[in-house]
C-alpha cells in the first residue's frame, strides 16, 4: 500500500489564478503552450437563460453578467486587433506588387513608414490585450456546461433502479471489527488481508472482463499520474488529488497530480489532439487501477473507516460517441452492464440521477450507484457513470472528421466500481466475499477448486514461469 504523506503535499485547496489550460502570449516565455482547447464563445453564450440556471442549479458563485461585460471588452479589442492585422497584411502585399512593377520611391517609403506605425500599434495593443484576455478566459473556463435533461429538477435525486430494500436491522455490525481482513491505520492507510485482499483484486478483474467480453469494451492500463492541463479540461477541482514535487519542473504552471490509473482524468491524455474516423465510433475503454481522490470520501465521515479512504482499486469506464443520442444510449448500456455485475452479489442497491448541485462543472448529467451500509445507515456510492457531452471534447481536441469539417465527440464515463466501499459493505451484509459468482470471473478446474487458498497462490506463481 502506497505511503503518501512525506511523497505529496499535504491537503489543500490550491487556488489558481493563471489557467494552465490557456496560456496568453505574454506568459509563453516562461511556459510552453500545451495544449490550445477549442473555445466556443458564439455556443456558450447563444443561449444565456439555459447559462444561468446551470450556475444557479448547480450553486455556483458566478456572475455572467460581469462574464459577458467582459467579453464584450474581451471582442471589441480582439475585433481591432484583427483589423490592425489585416491593414498590415494589405500594405505588405501592395508593397510587393509596387517593387515588383517599378513603384516610385515616395510611394515605396510611405507603405514602409504605414508598415512601421501598424506594426507598434499592434504590438502595443496585444499588450494591453493579454491581461484582458487572461481575465476574461479564466472566467470563461469555469463556466459549467449545460444540464441535461434527465438531471433532477430539484434538490432531490431522482431514483432510476432499486435491487432489495436495505435490512432491519437494530445493531449493525461494524467492518473494521473484522480484524482479520481489514488493518485500518488511517485515511490514506489500510491493508486487505485474507479474502478481503483476493475479493479486491478477483472484483475489479472480474467486472472489468464482463466490460471486455459482453459490452464490446476495449481494456487498457492508464497512467496514474495526470498533468494539470488536463484537470483543468475535465474542470476538476485541483483540491481531490494530491500534487506532486517535482525537482525538475520544466512548465510551472502545468504541475502533475496523483490520480490513479482508475480515475478518468488518466484517459484524457491518450485522447488529446486525437481525430477519429467515424467508422471507429464508439470507442469503449474500460481499465483497471487505483484511484485517490481525497474528497470523494468525506461525504462519510467524519469517523475514518474503509468508505472515507482516500485510495481504493477501482473499475474505469469511457465511450465516446458522435452524437448526443448514442451518448445518452452509451450511459445506459454501461449501466445495464453494472446492474449484472451488483445484482449477482444480491445485495441492496440502487442508482440514482444526483443532483446538479453535487456536480462537477463537466457534467451534465451523472448516475450514481449505490449500496446500503448498515453500520452508517445509508446507501454509499460504490460507483458512477457520467454524461460530459463534447465539454471536455472540445478542451482536449478530441474530434471526428466528418466531410470537410470536425465534429467534437461525446464522452461517457466514470469508475464503476469502488472496491473498498463494496467489500466494507460486503462485510457488514453478511456477504462472504468470493467473487467466483461475479459475471466475468474466470471458472476454476476441478483440481484448483480442490486445492487450499495457499496452493492456488503458489500455483499461480508457478504458472508465471511456464
């Protein structure tokens, strides 16, 4: 298990004034330009009243009148700026065509002279421009996209499955009583042990062929570590990860986190700047990893147990489709498949349509899936599936080439399953933990169900070297 204090910093919500997603000229010399995403100012603010009740459903501190005053500013100096550019664009080429055809000396010297005046004056505007472009886009980007329609009119989540009401039961058993399979230290500290340690890793594999096998999904391995560039593309709080000191840092402003080859912000480099051919759609990715977001887990708190840990195995999923309609059918196949896979453990659970307010900036829509916990008398989420529209699509450069022009995917996604929830979950059920039952685990022979736990270890380790 991974030690994290003394290796990343410790928590803190690191407020960033200067995006690493868009970097103005004047801040190039000192960092290099990553990544230019696609701003869509004409679709963001074509319809305002839709604008609005996404940043007041989702309870965000935004003010889109002083967001468009300073658009206004932002394009009125960008409008002149292209004016300037092409005057001097026009000049140069009647320049040219003048030497070429014997222009007058007088003639050649006033184009040069009118060269030199447009040349200061754009120079000297793109300076007063940058800090108004840096204020504007940095407002700009913490626009949230917009709702879907399946999101939840009201505070209340609205409930779409249900497998099993959750057990009467006066005195409910404690997970971490079971010493045996849980030696919990802390937060960011605990080992599995026994049939806890097998059930985290058989799970996740398990679920994770059953993605492979039935749902035509694609597995691969992520890395668990993620630029900042590509937080701020998913417009995810810097705050749920752990940043990392770097000794040779070469852009300071685009700092790496700790997030886990489970987490979905570890697909996103693999799809920057990437064109797709329609034929290929849809993509569907399915990894397995950890996964340490720091903040998820507080929501069950305040007592440290396995479902406030703040790293767990986790299932990640992803699908990127053409349109809107595949993308919302995509949602929903990946919540069939997860269905399967919670209701052979037969325990209570259920998935829910969350609230916009419980939602990050790139989301428009998110299903959570629940178990119950009885030890804190209520449903934990032990997985999620979201629909981020082409928001982060258009962030990332992730598009489709259709005729002559580029269409922005759709993205569907989100971690499946969260291990160490479930197994705490498991545990305070009643519910042994094999995961030889699960869809997709793999069948054993006669002979290996015949052996003790320890012989299929050491069977397993032999069969390395074959």
């Amino acid at each position: 298990m991974l030690k994290l204090r003394g290796v990343f910093s410790q928590c803190f919500f690191l407020k960033r004034h200067i995006s690493a997603l868009y970097i103005t000229g004047d801040k190039a010399n000192e960092n290099y330009v990553t990544l230019q995403p696609f701003l869509d100012f004409a679709g963001t603010f074509r319809d305002r009243a839709v604008l609005e009740q996404s940043i007041a459903r989702r309870g965000l501190a935004i003010n889109l009148d002083e967001v468009l005053t300073k658009y206004a500013t932002y394009q009125t100096h960008h409008d002149q700026l292209l004016r300037l550019e092409e005057e001097r664009d026009a000049i140069t080429k009647e320049l040219k065509l003048l030497t070429k055809s014997g222009g007058s000396a007088g003639q050649l010297e006033e184009l040069r002279a009118r060269g030199k005046v447009l040349r200061n004056e754009v120079k000297a505007l793109k300076q007063n421009l940058y800090p108004i472009e840096d204020d504007f886009i940095h407002d700009f980007l913490h626009l949230p996209n917009g709702l879907h329609s399946h999101c939840p009119q009201t505070n209340v989540e609205k409930l779409i499955y249900r497998h099993k009401p959750p057990p009467a039961v006066a005195q409910a058993p404690w997970h971490l009583d079971r010493k045996e399979l849980v030696h919990f230290v802390d937060n960011n500290r605990y080992y599995m042990m026994e049939k806890a340690a097998h059930f985290d890793v058989d799970a996740m594999q398990a679920l994770a062929r059953y993605f492979v096998t039935h749902g035509d999904f694609v597995q691969t391995s992520n890395p668990d570590f993620v630029r900042c560039v590509l937080l701020e593309a998913n417009a995810t709080p810097l705050s749920q990860y752990h940043l990392v000191r770097e000794e040779h840092l070469l852009n300071k402003l685009n700092t790496a986190y700790l997030t886990g080859g489970g987490a979905f912000e570890s697909f996103l480099g693999t799809l920057t700047k990437l064109c797709v051919y329609p034929s290929v759609l849809p993509l569907r990715y399915v990894a397995c990893g950890r996964s340490y977001n720091r903040e998820e887990a507080l929501a069950y708190g305040p007592t440290p147990s396995l479902y406030t840990a703040t790293q767990t195995n986790a299932v990640q999923s992803l699908v990127a489709t053409q349109t809107e309609a595949e993308a919302d059918a995509a949602l929903e196949h990946v919540l069939n498949l997860a269905i399967d896979f919670y209701k052979s453990l037969d325990i209570p659970f259920r998935i829910v349509y969350v609230t916009a307010e419980r939602l990050t900036p790139a989301e428009s829509l998110r299903a959570s899936i629940e178990v119950y916990a009885p030890s804190l008398k209520r449903y934990v989420c032990v997985g999620r599936i979201s629909n981020y529209g082409d928001f982060v699509s258009k962030r990332i450069l992730f598009s489709t080439r259709r005729d002559k022009h580029y269409d922005f995917l759709h993205l569907v996604g989100g971690p499946v399953l969260y291990t160490t929830r479930l197994i705490a979950a498991l545990i305070e059920l009643g519910v042994k933990l094999e995961a030889s039952k699960l869809p997709g685990a793999l069948q054993l022979g006669p002979s290996m169900q015949a052996m003790s736990q320890h012989q299929r270890d050491l069977q397993e380790f032999k069969d390395l070297f074959k």
